[in-house]
C-alpha cells in the first residue's frame, strides 16, 4: 500500500526546494568583496587602498612596577600613556588625588632599567578597587595596544578603595600612532 503526500509534507518539501535551489547565491545579490581590493556600493573595485591593521595578540613587555595605593583616586584605562619625559609623568601623575602614588610612580620612572631607542616607558591605571591585581597583560586588540590586569579569584572587602598602576616597557613600534 502506497501513501501519498498530505499537506504539511507538500508544503515542507516544497520550501526545501526552493532553499536548495537558492544556495551559493548572495540574499541581496550584491557582489561580495575580492580580498585585498576596497569595492564601491556597485562592487567595482575603488582608488582607495584598504588599511592594513597590525596582528591582534600579546603584546612582549617588560614590568617595571606594579603600584597600588588606597585612596588615590585616578582614571582607569586600558591604553597605556608614554611616560617618556617629565612632562609626560607630570600630565599621568596629575589625576591622583593623593601624593603617594605620584612619588611611587615617580620613583618607578627613575629606578626603570636602561630603555633602548625603540622602546618607550608607559603607565596605565589598571583597576580602582577593593582588589589588587597580580600581574598585567599587554596585548593588541583591534589594532591598539591595551593594559589590562590579571586579577585574583578571591575577592577582598576593604574600606577605602585601592588604585593599581602599572609600570612597563614596551617596543615603541608596537604602540603605534599613540606615541608622539
């Protein structure tokens, strides 16, 4: 005995193929991008080159200090700021409200290992908190270089909240257009 199709499977073999029939074609029927070349709207490719972006991933640095103070206030931020002259400290150390993260700082500056003519001094405030970080990563994200910080898994309570701050060397090709 042979059964014949009903009305859902009519209509579900139906729609399969018209979904394989449309296979390998775009939805909107737009030419799709050649790699390497900038296309206009039309698809023709343009005069404009298309901008090369660095390699994402970890970023070689080396740790100069890694500073935490109570109550000093600060901006956290995942870009590091060059600290390559005394204006350049003076500018990072300005936003503590406090005078003991800006001499510790100060002092990390001054104590830092010889640093090579293509590399630079960099600061980055890590996390304000109850928490203190226990290293840092440097890494490149969507082509700019960012400090973060490598936290413990047991949290503490505290009173006051702590300002971590970071110290690094970092080759200067790395950290791109943010170096002057």
């Amino acid at each position: 005995m042979r059964r014949t199709l009903g009305p859902p499977a009519l209509v579900l073999a139906t729609l399969l193929t018209l979904g394989l029939s449309a296979c390998g074609q775009d939805a909107d029927d737009t030419a799709t991008d050649p790699v390497g070349e900038a296309t206009s709207q039309s698809g023709e490719p343009t005069d404009q080159p298309t901008p090369e972006t660095e390699d994402d991933g970890p970023v070689p640095f080396t740790q100069v200090a890694l500073l935490t103070n109570t109550e000093e206030d600060g901006t956290v931020s995942t870009t590091p700021a060059p600290l390559d002259t005394e204006a350049a400290v003076a500018e990072f150390t300005d936003q503590f409200t406090g005078s003991r993260m800006a001499e510790d700082i100060r002092t990390a500056v001054s104590s830092a290992p010889d640093i090579g003519a293509d590399q630079t001094l960099v600061g980055a405030v890590l996390v304000i908190g109850c928490d203190r970080p226990i290293d840092v990563t440097v890494e490149r994200v969507d082509g700019a270089v960012q400090v973060s910080p490598v936290m413990s898994k047991r949290q503490v309570q505290c009173f006051a909240a702590q300002t971590s701050v970071a110290i690094l060397v970092v080759d200067t090709v790395e950290l791109g257009p943010t170096v002057s």
